[in-house]
C-alpha cells in the first residue's frame, strides 16, 4: 500500500484531472525570451545589495589600501589578484542569477503529453498541481519561481534565483570567489593596519584618520561575515555534489532512487567534462560529455 505522499504524487489518466488553467503563472519572463530571470522584489533588492557591497569593497582596497601605498609592486600585484577575483565574482554571480537553473516546462501535463511518453503498464509519473507539470525525478517546486526545478538545491535571494541542474557550477564558482576576495581584502586590511600603527596615519592614507579607520572597520566586517558565509556555504554545496544530494532531498530526507556515481564523476556532471580550467570560469557553460547525468553512471 502506498504512502500518502506518493498517492498524493501519482498522476491520474483522466484529462480532467490536469487543468492546466488552475495553475499559478509562471513568472514574467524577459521580453526576448533568451534570458531567464526572476522578478521577486525580495531577490531583486538582495542581488542588488550583493554588487554594492563588492563596489564597496573594491572602493576601500583601491583608496585606501593599494593607492598610498609605497611599494608599487605591492599594490599593483594586490590590485590585479583582488580586482581580477572580484571580477569573476560578479560574472558568476550574474550567470547563477541569470541562467534557467533548469525549469520543467509549464503546463505540460496533458493527456497528450502523457501518451507520448509510452507509459508501460504500472508505470507511474508525477504531476506537480501548482505548475501542471509532469515531474521528474528528484525534481521540486519552487514557491518563488513558481516553477519545478531539476534537481533543486535550494533558493537563494542572494542571487535571485533557484540554484539548481543548470546553474550550480556558477554559484559554486561565486562563493567560492567571494570568499576569496574576502579573505584577500581581510588580509590587506590587517598588513595596512599594522603598517599604519608604526607610521603616521596621515601618511597611510588619501583620507583623514577617522574617516579611513571607519572605513577600514567596515571593510573588515564585511570581508568577515562574507568570508564565513561563502566558505560554509562552498563547503556545503561542494559535499552536496560530491554525494549526490540535494540540499532539499537532505532536508526531507528522502529515499535515494537514482544510481549512485563516484564523487569524482558527481563533480564532473556539474562542472562539465572533462577536468579543465574551464570549470573555475563562469563564462564556460558545462560541457557533460560522458559525464552526463542521465547517460554515463560508474
């Protein structure tokens, strides 16, 4: 006998049951249609906060810290590795955010579609009753996108979007690159604080003492909770990959049912294959290859 929450799954035959037009519409969608994006105001203003804060960040170490600096090699040097991470933070914060994470196609669950797949007695499908989707495995509905999404780990506001199938690598590479910076600006921090004890304050900086204390200040909490942030939440989704579970399939516990891989090949579905440089790039979209979830399994 089957459980409640998988009779609440199953998927009748009838057409009368679908009705596609009971569903939530889906978010509005960019007038060309090439470019996928929420419009939550919540995630809107978060995503907006995150790039602030980084221009904040780069404002600080660049007048503050590198310009009065005496060794032009050290600031020219520190100014390329921070300017250059930063960078490829905020490219992969914007491809995490504006990347379809992998949306099951709305309203698809009709009687036509449901033919099409060939069914073979006894075999069951899911209908998601919010988007009127048929549902594959180890997909989850999204309040906020009003969408199912392959593979959902779960939704960010930081990047206003769902972090999922198709967008994972790109989250990944942007906490991994904000934590970076943010050791970097910490580090920084530290070594002009040091020097500017031993020195005259007015000579350490372009602004007065206060004034570059208190942005000194700010600058290191900033690069602080960042840096404990983003590395936690690195370490958490680079576990989740390596085990093959989702942050929401964790969450719920629920029974694994897809094939297990190794924790190498589990990287290379999210990354692309093969291992390159390519994966540390957000503009490299994931070539699966072999690698691809549904074709090659170890």
């Amino acid at each position: 006998m089957k459980s409640p929450a998988h009779r609440s799954r199953d998927i009748e035959r009838q057409a009368g049951y679908l009705k596609p037009e009971h569903c939530a519409p889906p978010p509005p969608r960019s007038s060309s249609g090439t470019m996928w994006f929420i419009h939550d105001s919540c995630g809107i203003v978060c995503g907006i906060i995150t790039w602030l804060l980084v221009f904040y960040a780069e404002f600080v170490v660049v007048f503050v810290l590198l310009l009065p600096a005496k060794s032009v090699a050290y600031s020219f040097f520190n100014g390329l590795l921070f300017n250059g991470l930063a960078f490829l933070a905020l490219a992969s914060h914007a491809r995490a955010m504006c990347t379809d994470p992998g949306a099951v196609p709305k309203g698809n669950a009709t009687k036509e579609f449901i033919e099409s797949l060939q069914l073979k007695p006894g075999q069951v499908v899911y209908k998601c009753p919010k988007c009127c989707s048929i549902k594959p495995d180890r997909a989850h509905h999204c309040s906020v996108c009003k969408r199912c999404i392959k593979k959902m780990d779960h939704h960010c506001p930081w990047v206003n979007n769902c972090v999922g199938e198709n967008n994972q690598k790109y989250f990944v590479l942007f906490t991994m690159y904000i934590a970076l910076i943010s050791l970097h600006a910490l580090i920084m921090a530290a070594f002009h604080f040091v020097f500017c004890f031993d020195e005259d304050w007015a000579k350490c900086s372009n602004f007065s003492p206060p004034a570059t204390v208190i942005l000194l200040i700010l600058l290191c909490f900033e690069g602080l909770l960042f840096l404990i942030f983003t590395a936690v939440m690195f370490g958490t989704q680079v576990h989740s990959i390596c085990s093959d579970e989702t942050g929401i399939e964790q969450l719920k516990k629920e029974e694994r049912r897809w094939a297990k891989r190794s924790k190498w090949m589990n990287m290379k579905v999210v990354f692309g294959h093969p291992f390159s440089i390519a994966w540390l790039s957000p503009f490299a979209t994931p070539d699966h290859g072999k690698a691809d979830v549904y074709q090659y399994i170890v």
